[in-house]
C-alpha cells in the first residue's frame, strides 16, 4: 500500500524537474526576445536596431592639436569622398566575399562603453570562424584628449601599430601627453618621431573628417556606435545581442545596398 504513494511523489519530482526545465527555457526566450529592426530613411537600405546607453559628457581641455572645428575645405573634402562611395568609406571595401560580415565601429578612446564594446569586437574579429571585417573609426568627441589619443591612433595605423595602440590606449588610465605617447611608442616599437609629424598631417585629418561626415549621415550623436552588416547599433550592446545580430547579417548578406546607399 505504501508503494503507489511513494511511486507517485517520485513521478511528480520528476514531473516537476521537466516542468522547471521547460519554464527556465521559457524565461529565458522571455529575457532575450527577437531583434526587431526599423528602417532608416538615409541612408537608404540601412536599418537600426534600439537599445542600449549612449555615452555622454565632456572633459576639460589637455593638450591638442588644433581645434574641434573642421576646416570648411577639408570638411567638403569629405563629405564629397563619403557622398561618392558610401560603404567604401564606411567600410573600408564594397566587394567582400559572402561569408564575411563587414563591421564599422566608431569610438571614442573616453567614451566608458567604448572600453567594453571595442576590445569585444577585437576579440570577436580573432575567433576563429567568425569571419569579420572591421573597420575601425576614431570618432573623438568628448574634448581635446579624446581628439590627440585618436590622431595618435591614427598616425599609429600609418607604422602598422593601430590595433596594439588601440588596446594600450583603452586599457590605460593615462591622458595622452607627449611623454605618454612617447613611452607607449617605445613600448609597441615604433618611431615617436614620425608618430608625430603624422598626427599632424593632412592625412589624419583627412581621416578624421571622413569618419565624422559618415557619423553625421548615420545619425550619431554619442559613442559607441557600429554599422553591422546592414544595422546600425548607437550605444552599448551586449554581446549575446551582437553574436544574434551577426548571424543574422551573415545569413541575410548586403543585397545591393552598396549599390543604393
């Protein structure tokens, strides 16, 4: 007789565990609901994706070079290469082959959310299987630190050192004097002299307001901000969101986009 009550409780523990099972399964679709996308009106065939904080707030001035406005000739300039070639400037290349998913991140080396979101792209890019191509934009928008780390940066891709400078440079709590970047420059291995004729080059400036032109027609007004594939991100993402929205890229491809936009 006292088996069948024994038996019973047995199959309602388990009962239970397939039930707390399946409703774990359920919360957890609850939490992490589909990416839902908008439309933008221009570019065309760009989309958004909302969510996420942008960054705000400015820092006093340090050092600079020049500044913040943009020369009216070299601002045309690049609106003129932007409005030419939409994707080669966002992206770097129009042609990629299928199985890649282009990225265009834009930050800004102040920017708190940018400390998170860049070296998670970084190391995104180095997986293997991942299949990404990203093109790295300085978008220096939070004062004079901000604009000296990325004409730095930038004069640091020219000695093919922009990604160990991007990594020091988010990893530190330093402002980037000359006696900084001066020992960053020793510590990489490149040539502190020419980093500095080229932060103040044309070049680099150039550079900067090609980024900042494409950052105005996408509508950014903080940092961090991406272009995945054909979605525009403004803001902090999560990484489960990014990998969802990457296979989600991967999967639809650009189409014609970079024909259209």
């Amino acid at each position: 007789m006292q088996e069948k009550p024994k038996r019973r409780r047995v199959l309602i523990g388990a009962a239970a565990v397939v039930l707390g099972y399946l409703g774990l399964r359920g919360w957890r679709a609850f939490v992490s609901p589909a990416i839902k996308f908008e439309a933008l009106e221009h570019p065309r065939g760009f989309r958004m994706i909302a969510g996420g904080q942008v960054s705000t707030g400015t820092f006093g001035p340090l050092i600079g070079l020049g500044a913040a406005g943009t020369p009216e000739p070299l601002r045309a300039q690049a609106e003129s290469l932007v409005h030419r070639d939409f994707c080669a400037a966002l992206f770097g290349s129009t042609d990629p082959p299928p199985s890649i998913v282009q990225i265009a991140s834009f930050s800004d080396y102040y920017c708190p959310y940018c400390r998170v979101l860049t070296p998670l792209i970084a190391r995104l890019s180095k997986e293997p299987g991942t299949h990404l191509s990203v093109a790295w934009h300085e978008y220096p928008i939070l004062g004079d630190a901000s604009r000296v780390a990325a004409r730095a940066a930038l004069a640091a891709r020219r000695q093919g050192a922009y990604l160990e400078f991007q990594e020091r440079m988010f990893r530190a709590s330093f402002q980037p004097t000359s006696a900084y970047l001066s020992d960053l420059c020793r510590t990489i291995g490149i040539d502190f002299v020419q980093l500095q004729v080229d932060m103040a080059s044309e070049e680099v400036s150039l550079d900067l307001a090609e980024s900042a032109a494409l950052a105005r027609s996408l509508g950014f007004f903080g940092t961090p901000d991406l272009v995945v594939g054909k979605t525009v991100v403004q803001g902090a993402v999560e990484e489960r969101v990014l990998r969802r929205l990457i296979g989600i890229e991967r999967q639809e491809g650009l189409g014609d986009l970079c024909t259209i936009a």
